[in-house]
C-alpha cells in the first residue's frame, strides 16, 4: 500500500465531536491535546474507503463514498476554513495477480484517490511536507478480516504472513496457494480478496483564525476650526477637505516561470491499441534575470487500458532539459511589458527516463524501462501582444536504450491452466529467469512537439521576488 502523510509538529488533535460524528475518517485540531496515534485496526475502522474492480484503478463513477465527500464533507470542512495538518492515504491490490503489477496497482489506486481529494480542497496543500512509504498487497488487512469474522484458517494465514511477509513476498503468495491442496487459495479470493481493492483517507485538520492586520496611520495637524471639548463639553469637528492621492502608475512585471504543454501529444493514434491515446502531458521552464539559457522539466503520463481486449498503454517519461536562445534574455536588452524576454530561435540539450507497460493482445506485450538524452531545436512565437501566451514548435533527437521482458495473458508453459493473470514469456527453467533479459536501442527523433505556454509567475523589477500577478506599482523602479 501507498501511504502519503502530512505531517505539522508542534500541535494536538482530537476528534471533534460535530465532526466524527458525521465523519469519522475527519479529526479537528485542538491545543493543548496529544496527537492521537492512528493503529492499522483504528485506519482499517474509522477511513473513508473507495472499492475498486479487480485490475482497475481508476475511481469509479458510482461510488458512493466519494459521492457523500463531495457533496457533505469537503464544502463543509472548505466552508469552515479548516486548514489540512496531516493526511493518511492508503491504497492497496488483492493479492491475485503479478507482484509487480499488483505494486502499480495499488500505487495508481491512492494517487488517484489523492488527487480526487486535493482537486477539490480550497485550502492550500505545501508539497514539502509529504513523505510517501510503499508496501506490495495488504495481507495485514486480510488477516485482520479473517480474525475478527473468526475464520477457522486464520491461524494459518496469519503464521505464514509472519513468517514471509518482511522477507519475500511472492514466497508468502506460493505457501498460500498450497495450503490445503488450493482450496483455501480459492475461498480467500472469493470471500476477503475484494474487501482488499480499496483506497481510504484519514485527515486531520485544525481551524485557521486569519490575523487581523495593523496598519499605521499618520499623525495628521488638526484644522484651525476644530475646537478642544472639556469634560461636559459637545466636540466640533470640522475636517479640511483632503484630495485623494492619485494611484500609482503600473509597470508590467517580468516572466520567471511559464506552464506548457504538447499539443500533438493530445491527437495520438496507436497502431495496434486501434483506438486514439492522448497523452496527458505537462512541462516547466524556467527563466533567469540575464544571459541565454533557460532550464526546464518535463513529465508524459499516458495511462490507457482495457483488461478485456488485453490492451495497455502506460508510460511515465521524466525529462530535465537546458535551452540556449540566440537572442538574449539579459533585463538590460528587454524591457518588460514588451513581449518574452526569450523567444526565437533555440538549441537544447535534454536528458530522459522512462518507465512503460505496453500490450496489444493477450500474446504480445513488455515492461521495461529506459533512458536516453539528445540534442534538439525548436522556435518560440508570442501569441499576445505582451507574451504571455506562446506557441513553440520543437523537434528532439538522441539515443534511448532501454530493458525489457516480453509478457502474455495466461501460464505460457500449461495453456490448459487457466487463472487470468499474466506471465513473463519464459518457457525455460524458471530458477533461470531472470528480469530484464532484454536490449533495444534507438537513435533518431525522439520528440516532435507543437507546445502552449503561459507566464505563470513574474519577477518584480524593482527589487526581489515573485509574482502571480503581471503588474507591479512603478514606485522606485529603475530600469
């Protein structure tokens, strides 16, 4: 299972009774009380669960959990400006299956999970407070469905999970699959195994009191016609009149981080899948005060799949790259407010790593991973007048090399045994497996990309720092 926490020292927490009542996965801060500590049979007890179909990890659109926290939960704790001090979520696959697909699986099924949540929290989440734990399936889960509904094989289980469970996983899933000539295999996959396809969340969250502002006020001279009242005395006032200050004059504020993405990755057709496969896509660049290069960060995530015609398309790419654009982007050669600062013509140099699941039928398929870096060239157009908007057109190529292992649907070596998992292509003697066996190497065009950009935080001109905002008051600029 995924475990995500957020985590802020130095405060206590308790459940909150108008809280826990209605919501006991939701615990409210309170000083001056310990931070309870969360046992697996209290997170198992009091999260909220989403259940999912065997192999899949998209969220499901009729859940009703998810339906109760949209419309009950998160508009209450939002409406009442609760602010997030930890979050739990957990996320796990039933044990059937392939280790390593059911690790992606039950990673797949929390990060969803916690997206759906974050998505739609009005509060802000800080990135740096996350620390993320993986574990394979949640057989202590199962056992803890097998004890409490007292299970005559519970015992077993139990004995075999502590004795394989910290050292070799697919060692604990053989013994099980043994146990009692199968039999007891095949009732835990109809009886506890579906229990075991969830994501759950617990959050606790304390009430956040805005501080009140203190502003200085100038002393100002009374007027002449103001009179000063003694004790029983009614006080006259009357104010000069007082011309409004006029506003400052604005100055256009300069780009230091703009948002993108490949369009052409969204019109993907691949051969053999038969079907169109965008490419969720998002990449960052970065520009600096003066000189010719900028620095970026990319990330692809197609995620397609559909397990009754044994076809998957799922790939995670990860690429740093530097850009050098012939024309310079120094504050001292471009005025701000009057288009990018960088645009035009460029060269790159990138760096890649990529991670893939890819199958058409049930005969052909490979998991694997790979690396690669290049060379690449590319042009940047302003869409608006201030540049803000952009429109690049780039072109990539390098050598990738990757290892893989070829896998098919059903036991290659006995066709007649059927259990609907997918196995590695070897028919050989299975001590001598071992994974990644295979090579494939490329060298050519890796990347073609027609990309959209926006301007998503400026510099201040007149002094350090950023800015959501593109405008900033004139006062004490100096070009």
């Amino acid at each position: 299972m995924l475990i995500v926490s957020i985590k802020v020292l130095g405060l206590s927490v308790t459940s909150d009774q108008a809280y826990s009542r209605n919501f006991p996965f939701v615990y409210v801060v309170e000083d001056g009380q310990s931070m309870p500590q969360i046992t697996d049979e209290q997170f198992f007890d009091h999260a909220a669960t989403v259940v999912f179909p065997v192999g899949v990890s998209r969220l499901p659109n009729n859940s009703s959990v998810l339906e109760e926290i949209e419309k009950s939960v998160l508009p209450r704790l939002n409406a009442d400006s609760l602010q997030l001090v930890r979050i739990i979520f957990r996320g796990a696959a039933s044990p059937e299956g392939p280790v390593e697909l059911n690790r992606q699986l039950g990673r797949q099924r929390v990060k969803n999970l916690c997206q759906w949540v974050f998505d739609r929290l009005q509060f802000p989440v800080a990135d740096s407070l996350f620390s993320i734990d993986a574990e394979i399936e949640d057989y202590p889960s199962l056992c803890l469905m097998m004890r409490r509904s007292g299970d005559p094989d519970y015992a077993l289980v139990q004995h075999l999970c502590d004795t394989w469970l910290a050292n070799d996983v697919s060692q604990l899933k053989s013994q099980l699959q043994r146990a009692q000539q199968g039999r007891l295999w095949t009732r835990l996959l109809s009886t506890y195994f579906p229990s075991l396809r969830t994501a759950r969340f617990v959050m606790v969250l304390r009430k956040y009191v805005p501080p009140v502002p203190v502003q200085a006020v100038e002393s100002v001279a009374l007027p002449e016609t103001q009179s000063v009242a003694t004790f029983n005395d009614t006080v006259e006032f009357v104010p000069d009149t007082i011309a409004a200050a006029p506003l400052p004059d604005w100055e256009p504020r300069r780009e230091v981080l703009a948002l993108k993405t490949n369009l052409l990755f969204y019109g993907v057709y691949l051969p053999g899948y038969n079907r169109w496969c965008p490419i969720p896509n998002v990449a960052i660049e970065y520009y600096p005060r003066r000189g010719h290069f900028t620095f970026g960060a990319s990330f692809d995530m197609p995620w397609w799949q559909d397990y009754d015609a044994h076809k998957f398309f799922q790939l995670r790419n990860y690429q740093l790259e530097t850009r050098y654009y012939l024309r310079s982007g120094s504050l001292d050669k471009n005025t701000p407010g009057e288009g990018p600062a960088f645009r035009g013509l460029y060269v790159q140099a990138y760096g890649h790593l990529g991670l893939y699941g890819i199958c058409f039928d049930a005969n052909r398929g490979w998991v694997g991973e790979g690396f690669g870096a290049g060379l690449g060239v590319g042009y940047v157009v302003p869409l608006t007048k201030k540049g803000h908007w952009r429109l690049e057109f780039q072109l990539q190529a390098g050598f990738f090399r990757t290892k893989y292992d070829p896998y098919k649907y059903e036991n290659p070596i006995n066709p007649d045994y059927h259990d609907d998992l997918y196995y590695y292509k070897w028919t050989l003697e299975p001590s001598l497996f071992k994974k990644r066996q295979y090579r494939w190497n490329w060298l050519g065009p890796t990347r073609i990309g027609v990309t959209l950009s926006y301007d998503l935080l400026y510099r201040k001109n007149h002094k350090w720092g950023i800015s959501l905002k593109n405008k900033e008051r004139r006062d004490g600029y100096e070009k």
